[in-house]
C-alpha cells in the first residue's frame, strides 16, 4: 500500500493536486472519495479532469441528482458517481465498471456501494475554514 499526503489552503490548491492525479491516471482506475460534505471532493475530481485534458474541467459540478457525469478527456474518459442521495439502505446497480474500459471513474460517498478491492481510495479531511489534508492511498 502506497499513501501520498497533500495539504490543501484553498480550492485552487485542491484543483492542482486534483491534476496532478489525474495526470498520472491510468485507464482502468476506480477512484473512491471520502468526506464530510464541503470538504472538497467535487473540487479535487474537478482537477482530475483538468488532469485528464477535459476541456472544460472548471464546468464539473456534482452529479448529486443525475448520479453519474461523464466527462471526455484528451486519451481517456472520466465517469464521475455521486452516491449522496441513495439510502444506505437501498441496493442500486449503476454498472458503471464499463467505463473502466475507457477511462478512470471517481466516486463521492462510495461507502453506499460495494466497489472492487484494489480501488485507490481518497481521503479528505477538514482541518480548519480553509485548510484540508488529502490522502491518495493506493493499494
């Protein structure tokens, strides 16, 4: 298991760490991204998609109604799953590893699924207003 730390002041911070992941993506990557709500997880796929070569990374927004956006990059895709509404309760099926095939998928509150082992998990954690500490763990 490889983890990597950042620490983020701003969501420009959280953008540029964002990219950098999204740069070093390789097809195939299932991202799982955990915390509170506001600590900056639509912020850091935002850059993943900057990272990817979506043109218009910056028009990412959370797909909290529609539950899955699908963004084009330059060599690859980026499915973007957002769990938030679904009751924990609730079994969904989404069938989304298809897009595994052609591209990397990043889920916000994954813990509402069952998802494959060797997902890279990120972990944000509010420190203060402003300050947030980003955990990549890579199994």
């Amino acid at each position: 298991m490889e983890k990597t730390e950042f620490i983020s002041k701003n969501p420009s911070d959280t953008w540029n760490i964002g990219e950098n992941i999204g740069r070093v993506a390789k097809r195939g990557e299932l991202y799982l991204l955990e915390g509170e709500l506001g600590a900056g997880k639509t912020q850091f796929i935002k850059g993943m998609a900057k990272g990817i070569g979506v043109d218009d990374w910056q028009y990412v927004v959370s797909p909290s109604f529609t539950l899955i956006n699908i963004y084009e990059g330059k060599e690859m895709t980026l499915c973007h799953v957002d769990l938030y509404r679904i009751d924990e309760d609730k079994q969904i099926e989404l069938e989304v590893e298809e897009f595994l095939d052609t591209g990397i998928i990043a889920v916000e509150w994954p813990k509402k699924m069952i998802w494959q082992e060797d997902a890279i998990k990120v972990i944000i954690q509010v420190i203060d207003e402003h300050t947030r500490k980003i955990e990549v763990i890579r199994p």
